[in-house]
C-alpha cells in the first residue's frame, strides 16, 4: 500500500463519509498558500478516499 493510500484509508477511518470533504479542504488550503505539490497529493487521497467508499447509492 503506498502513502497516498496509506492516508486515504487512516482519513476515511478518522472522518467516514466526510473524508472527502476534509481531504478538498486541505487541498484547497494548500493551493492557498502556493503550495502545488502538497495540493496534488490531496487530490490524490481525495480521488483514494472516493474508491474506497465505492459508488454511491440513490
């Protein structure tokens, strides 16, 4: 399991259905503050965090 996964899964843990919010959230912050690399591995645990929680139901 790589890092990006390794944080998807302890975000998911820690937060459940909001994870993803949590992880934009970081993302955007870092974007904020020029931080670019650091925002593409939000993006990255963010698009984990979807795989993890699978298709949503209706």
């Amino acid at each position: 399991m790589n890092s990006i996964s390794q944080h998807a899964l302890a975000l998911y843990k820690a937060h459940g259905d909001r994870a993803e919010a949590e992880a934009a959230r970081h993302r955007k912050l870092c974007e904020q503050r020029g931080r670019t690399a650091e925002a593409e591995d939000w993006r990255a645990i963010r698009k984990a965090i979807r795989t993890l929680r699978g298709p949503n139901e209706s």
